[in-house]
C-alpha cells in the first residue's frame, strides 16, 4: 500500500475514525493489508445540536457509525472525550479571531491541535506505529525524508487544512486512501459491507451545524456584537450594522445598505467596529504579510532572498505563482504574481511546489501594511 512501507506488515497503527466514510475505508483497507488496527473516536463536543444531522463530522450520530464500523471490522474502537480540549484550542481561538476580525479556518486548528497533536501521543501510548488519517493528502518519500502531497484526486484534496503539520507528525502519519479517487474510496466501502458505504460527506464545521458562525461566536463572546457603521473606502458613512462577526473581507451579499455600485467588505476594522466597503477593485492585493509560518518542505525555510512557489490564500482557489521571503519573528511575505481579491486575515497562505507542500503561514495583513511588517518583521 503506497505510503505504508513502514510500519512493517502486522505493526499496530491507530485510526482516527471520525465516523465517515474515508476513515471508515482507511481502517479497512489497513486491516486487509495485515496490520493490527485501532480504531479512536473522538468526542469534540456533546453533540446536542448535531446528532440527527448527516453533514457534520464528530457528532453524536458519528461516534455510533463509527463503533458500527469497528464493530463489522472486529477491531478494537475507543471513544476519547476530547470536549475540553476542543473548545479551548479549536472553539474559543475561532470565536477570538471573529472577534478580531478575521476569517478562522477552524479545520486546520483541529488538525494541529486535538487531532495531529493529541491524538497522535495517545496513539504513541497504546504502542502504535503509525496514526492513520482519511485525508486526502499523500505521504511520499523523499531524498531529505518524507514529504506532503497533495491529494492524488484534486476535488478532494485537504492538503491546505494540513500545512501546519510538523516534520515529526509526518514522520508517524499515514494515508491510506490519498492516492485514491473519491468514487474509489465509496466503491471499497460497498465492497467491504461497511454501514456508512452510503453515508454523505461532511461539509459543515462540526460545531456550527447549521452555518451560523455569527450566532456561535456572539453566545461565546457577547460584546462581539456590538453595532458599528459601515463606512466606504472613500469615507462616506453608509449605514450601520449590528456587529463586525456577520462580515467577512470579500462578502458581497447581506451588507445591509443600498448603493448604486455592487460593494465588497475590503477591511474590518475592529477596534472602530467599522465595516469599510468599495469596489471589487479595492480588494485587489499582491503583498500579502504571513504571520507562524511553518516549513514543512524546507528545513530552514528559503534563502533571505526568497524562494518561487505556488501558494493558495483560499482552501477553494486555485495556487497562482508567488515568490515567499522570510521575515523576523517566524513571519514572512507573500508576493503574488497577480493580484487576488478577498484576501482575509485568520485564512492561510499555503506553498506549494508542484504538488509538494512546502509549508504555510497565516495571513495577518497586506499591501501597505506588508511593506512595514517587511521592514521591521512585526
């Protein structure tokens, strides 16, 4: 099995089981080949709100499926309540970052938190050799060691939610079904009988099931809706709105004001409660400031003069050629080789070479703003 030749065939490798069809097919898949295999399911939260729906993962209705499937397996499952935890590094960060007005990417936190970083050292405790993943990413082998690829299906392939995986993360994660095409993967699950065969894919946050983030983040931060005034980029005030976590830069639709012009959110300005608003021109950025840049493909990061890349600022867009300079404090800038609109702080800028990942960074601010953090690296 591509990406598997360690552990050796019978070693004990730990699954993470989220209750959905790829983990499920990834445990099964991994029995087949010999291994002993353990399955673990995380409890993220109480699944109060989640449970009847089919669109999340990690929810009430997901621990069952996956003890089904361990169960048609006959392999070992545990179920670990991670509830804590998760809303600490994952829930309250997300909710913060609305608050400072910026777009979360809440996957990724997951990943490197509950997911890469505690899950794999319970993994270590149980004796395992591996922890393996249903992502759609592939683990290939390098000259310098192994490497991160993006999934060999491009409709599916998460390797924007992993870019802050650790070198040593890498070294124990598996992958067993990112080399294989969705249909593939549905089509090993209705050969091996598995209860969740037919079972739609996630695509909700887990904790915002049904879309609302604003509604989440005002019940964990209630001052964080608090009204302000919609300002255009040439200073006219054009209304008011009842709190900058209903807004994201490069939103369109749902402003709350009338105008003769179609008008995009270019910034937000939390400390003012501003919502400022312009032309689809107005979000144009070609510098773009990174800030916890992990290097996962380079084992230093570039040279100071910079190194070529392809980077996405979007988990949905595609890369566009940029050129990646490293700054002070871990930091580093982003120069596109065209212009992107909705470029939004809290998102992550991932590199890529081909379709190795060669690390990523968090998007803390643009244009002018990137000029001063080139300078002073803050």
């Amino acid at each position: 099995m591509a990406g598997l030749a360690r552990p050796e065939l019978g070693a004990r490798i730990v699954v993470a089981m989220s209750g959905g069809v790829d983990s499920s097919v990834t445990a099964a898949l991994l029995k087949e080949a010999g291994h002993e295999v353990i399955g673990i399911t995380l409890r993220l939260h109480d699944g109060a709100e989640t449970t009847a729906r089919t669109k999340t993962c990690c929810a009430g209705r997901d621990v069952y499926d996956a003890r089904c499937v361990a169960e048609a397996l006959d392999i070992p499952h545990y179920v670990f309540d991670y509830a804590d935890r998760f809303r600490r590094d994952v829930m309250e960060p997300f909710a913060d970052a609305y608050v400072a007005g910026e777009t979360p990417v809440p996957c990724v936190l997951c990943n490197r938190t509950v997911k890469f970083r505690d899950l794999l050292e319970a993994a270590r405790d149980l004796g395992a050799a591996a922890l393996a993943t249903g992502h759609y990413v592939r683990r290939v082998a390098g000259p310098a060691g192994v490497e991160l690829h993006r999934g060999a299906d491009p409709a599916r392939d998460q390797s924007y939610f992993l870019f802050a995986t650790t070198r040593a993360e890498l070294d124990f994660l598996r992958f067993p079904v990112g080399g294989l095409a969705k249909d593939e993967v549905r089509a090993h699950a209705r050969r091996f009988a598995l209860p969740v065969a037919a079972k739609p894919d996630s695509q909700d946050i887990c904790f915002v099931p049904d879309g609302d983030y604003a509604a989440l983040v005002a019940r964990l931060r209630p001052s964080a809706a608090a009204p302000g005034e919609i300002v255009h980029v040439d200073g006219r005030v054009l209304g008011r709105h009842a709190g900058i976590i209903h807004y994201t830069v490069g939103q369109r639709r749902g402003l709350g004001i009338a105008a003769d012009e179609a008008l995009y959110v270019v910034r937000l300005e939390p400390a003012a409660r501003r919502v400022v608003v312009g032309p689809r021109a107005a979000l144009a950025r070609t510098r773009i400031a990174l800030r916890d840049v992990n290097w996962l493909g380079v084992a230093d990061g570039p040279p100071a003069a910079g190194a070529d890349v392809a980077v996405r600022i979007r988990s949905t867009q595609a890369a566009v050629e940029a050129r990646i300079r490293p700054t002070r404090g871990g930091g580093a800038i982003a120069e596109l080789a065209v212009p992107e609109t909705a470029v939004a702080p809290g998102q992550a800028c991932v590199f890529y070479d081909g379709d190795r990942v060669l690390g990523g960074g968090w998007i803390a601010r643009s244009d002018t703003a990137a000029i001063q953090f080139d300078r002073d690296g803050s």
